[in-house]
C-alpha cells in the first residue's frame, strides 16, 4: 500500500515542498531512502524504527522505500523523520491515512519525542506561498512558525500529539499572538566616559545604516562602544524581522521557543574566523557571519588582525548586501545588508597617535599594519574615528553620560526622515542611496562644492569615497531636521575620512 505526506525543505532560506512518499515493495525486509538525500536522512531508518516502536506501534520486517520527491535537488536535515515514519504507519495501515494531508516536519529522538528543526519559519512561509494553511511543526519551534500570519500552527512533542493532530483531535497553538522576542540592552552610552568624537561618530552611523572604523591605542575603549552601538539602534520592521529570523533559523542560531527578532542582531566572530565562518559555505551552502547580522551589526575586533583573504571576501556584501554561496552540491543566495563595524590597533604596538606614550614600531612595521587597515576594504567604510585614550580626570567624573534611549531618539526621527524620502523605493538607508539618488538628495552650493573639491584632492579621495562622504552628510543634515546639507554638515562628513591623514602626519 502506498501512502504519502507533506514535508518542506529548505534551500538557502527559502523553502521547497517535498512530498515523502513510501511504499512497500516485495523483497528481503529493507529501509531504502531515494531522492537525493544527505547523510543526516540516510541515518535517519534507524532513528525512525527506534521512535516507533518506543511509541507503542510496530515496525514490521518489511522491505520500505522512501521516495523524496521531487528528486532533482538534494535534501539535508532531518526535518523528514516525522513526516516518514507517519507515511510508514499509514503503509502498514496501523492508523487511517485519509486525513493525513496536513504538512509536517520534525527530527525524532529514539524514544518518539520530536525535537526542533532549522528554518521552521521559512518552511511556513514556503507553505502558506503553496496554498497550504496548516502545519504540524516540533513543539520548540511553534512561536517562530506562529509569526507568521494565515496558517495554523499545531506544536507536537511525540509522534502520538502528531497523530492526533491529523485526526482533527487538537486545536491550533495559539497564545494572544505574540512571538516576538523581548528586547533587552546590557550596556548603555550613558555609561561612557569622555569620547565624544567617538560617541557622536556612532551617532551618525546608527542613523544612516554607515560603516564604521574605530582605530586607536589599546584601552581606549573602541570594544566598549561598539558593544553599545546597538543600544542606539530602532527595532527593525516586521518585514525585517521575518527574514532576520529566517536566516537565524537556518542557520541554527535561533533558541528553541523563540519568536521573531524585532532588534538588530549583533555579531561579533573572533578574528581566527576563516573565510568560510565569515560568509557562509562548507560542502553544502549555509550561511556566515555577514548573513546571521543581516539587519544589524558586524563587529570586527582586531581588524588588522584577521587574514587578508577573510577581509577580502567582505567585498561583495558590503558593496551588493547579498552574498552568494557556490559549491558543487549548488549555490545559495543569502541577505547580507550589515552595518560593519571593525575597531583596530594603528600600530602593532597600539600607540602610533598617542601623544604621551612614544610608538615602539619601525617604519616598516607601521606601513606594513596601515597596509592591513587601508586597501578596497577600507574604501567602503564611510566614518573612521580616532579613539584616543581617555584623560584621568574623565574616567573620575561623577557625571552620567548622556543614556543611549534620547539618543536613540534621534537617530529614529533621522530614520523616520529617510523612511519618507526614499517612499516607494528599495533603498531604505541613506548609505545604500544610489547615484540617482545621491545627485537628487546630496545636492550642496557652491562655496560647499569649492570646499569639498578642494579637500577631495588634499585627501586624494577615490570616487567610492566622495559619494560615501556625501551620504554622511546627508545623515548629518538629517539628524539636524535640515532640508539641505550645509557647509558645517560637510566639514563634519570629511572630519570622518581622516585615517590617511593621520598616517600622513
């Protein structure tokens, strides 16, 4: 007898209904699984004949295939396990398989339970996009698949839940629909002492969605604020959230019971992460570091640090705010649209600027780090901050810094300014302005156009850099409620390309 049920599989973060059909075909007793699958579903015939018989049904010695259809792409994951062993017990007639249309996925442990699955909200969504309005999904996972609007959810813990579920014997999960995650700051601006450059700086970037360099001696602080910047930042649209969540889920970054992320992710990879970690890959596509930030921050500690080649490979999403994943087994196309922000020594010894401190490195050793900081990368980063070390009398103050919520404030207004502006349009951020709108939006008068010539050709800027200081001052001039960009917008922009120039002097 041959019966069938509804599964999904996930390429990159998007889903692809697969139908597991199983039969039972006449030979010596076997458990064959066809359709390209991986190893993980391979294994999966000793798993599902343990969680079946440990839920009180048999397994009977007969010879089982499984089909994953359609067969033209490999499956990965162990999402398959319930929707097989439900399609076997239908086979063997051990329950009625007329109602056993509803999607389902879940991996089972040898007992019956059915433990959590990558990319249960991409599954939905792929789902309810297949006209599909109801899914049986592990019980961990039901608020991140609940996030989604228009199909039901019911969360199973065994395989008799599932069961029972298909028999139209349990109500969907339902808890006054909020799946969101709650969100909570450690650190707080107001806590920082002295740094105002560099407070500001952080300002502007959180505002505009701009990358940031913060280079300075040792002790300075440049990791302190970074760990803050997120503090500064509005919590992302839904719209946002789903696919932050999905790329989260996917990549088995997302804590069981947890519903959508409404704040910007903060990633932080250690600088001996490989090429791979940072932008995804392996022997089957999945995703990077550069992805898991989508919709938020990448912080890069020790950015001299970390291999040239590592650093290289952050050119295509930082310049396309995708990255593209190729390898033999097929290709993924993943979001990457992150805000960088990279904290480096000057020098090796850290004290290349320091007034009081003399530096220890020879000339050699200073050019050969500067070369570690500078090159394509450095030329799409919009904001480059000195983090001197704070005076005594400073870290002494008694006085609270200003807290990040009225300086969050700000930067949603400023937002909100660029939310109306680009109405309509796919850009969202004024970093991400294109030419076209860079000439509409970024226009300034003419004693500003004799000003910015003249420092184009003092710094010896790159085309890249002149719109990315462009774009600065426009968020500058917003986060002044200011129509136009006027000469003290500017003169601030370009106050932010000064790495070159210090290492001039």
């Amino acid at each position: 007898m041959l019966s069938s049920a509804v599964s999904v599989a996930v390429q990159g973060i998007d889903a692809v209904i697969v139908e597991v059909e199983v039969d039972i075909v006449k030979g010596l007793p076997g458990f064959t699984i066809v359709g390209l699958p991986d190893s993980t579903i391979k294994e999966a015939r000793e798993r599902i004949r343990s969680a079946v018989e440990n839920s009180g049904f048999e397994f009977p010695p007969k010879n089982f295939v499984v089909n994953l259809a359609p067969a033209g792409f490999r499956k990965q994951g162990a999402n398959f396990d319930l929707p097989i062993a439900m399609a076997i017990l239908a086979t063997t007639g051990q329950i009625d398989c007329e109602h056993y249309s509803i999607p389902m996925v879940g991996e089972l442990s040898l007992d019956g339970r059915i433990k959590p699955v990558r990319g249960a909200i991409a599954m939905a969504i792929g789902l309810y996009r297949a006209g599909y309005r109801r899914v049986i999904v592990p019980f961990d996972n039901r608020c991140e698949a609940a996030a989604i609007e228009g199909i039901e959810v019911y969360p199973a813990r065994t395989i008799k839940e599932a069961i029972e579920t298909c028999a139209d014997g349990r109500a969907p999960f339902t808890d006054g629909g909020d799946h969101t995650t709650p969100r909570r700051h450690r650190y707080d601006f107001g806590d920082v002492r002295g740094q105002e450059t560099a407070k500001r700086a952080l300002e502007i970037a959180a505002a505009g969605h701009h990358n940031v360099l913060l280079y300075g001696p040792p002790g300075a602080g440049k990791t302190m604020l970074a760990k803050r910047l997120p503090s500064l930042l509005p919590e992302i649209t839904r719209e946002q959230a789903i696919v932050t969540t999905m790329i989260h889920s996917v990549g088995g970054a997302l804590s069981p019971g947890t519903g959508l992320i409404l704040s910007p992710p903060f990633r932080s990879p250690h600088h001996t992460a490989s090429d791979v970690a940072l932008v995804g890959g392996g022997r089957l596509p999945s995703v990077g570091e550069v992805s898991l930030a989508h919709n938020g921050v990448l912080f890069l500690d020790e950015f001299a640090e970390f291999p040239g080649h590592v650093l290289q490979a952050l050119r295509q999403p930082l310049e396309d705010c995708e990255i593209t994943v190729s390898r033999a087994s097929g290709s993924a196309t993943y979001p990457a649209d992150f805000m960088l922000v990279a904290a480096s020594n000057p020098c090796q010894c850290g004290y290349l600027f320091d007034p009081e401190i003399p530096c220890k490195c020879s000339p050699p050793k200073v050019e050969g780090y500067f070369r570690k900081i500078a090159g394509p990368i450095l030329d799409r980063i919009d904001i480059e901050v000195l983090v001197p070390r704070v005076p005594c009398r400073d870290l002494l103050d008694d006085g609270r810094g200003e807290p990040s919520d009225a300086i969050r404030e700000r930067v949603g207004r400023a937002r909100e300014i660029q939310r109306g502006r680009f109405a309509g349009g796919r850009t969202i951020y004024n970093s991400r302005m294109t030419n076209d709108e860079i000439k509409e939006h970024c226009t300034i008068d003419i004693e500003s156009q004799r000003i910015f010539e003249s420092a184009v050709k003092t710094m010896n800027l790159s085309a890249r850099s002149f719109f990315r200081v462009l774009k600065v001052a426009r968020t500058i001039a917003d986060l002044c409620a200011s129509p136009s960009i006027t000469k003290s917008h500017l003169l601030e922009a370009l106050s932010y390309k000064n790495l070159q120039r210090h290492y001039d002097v």
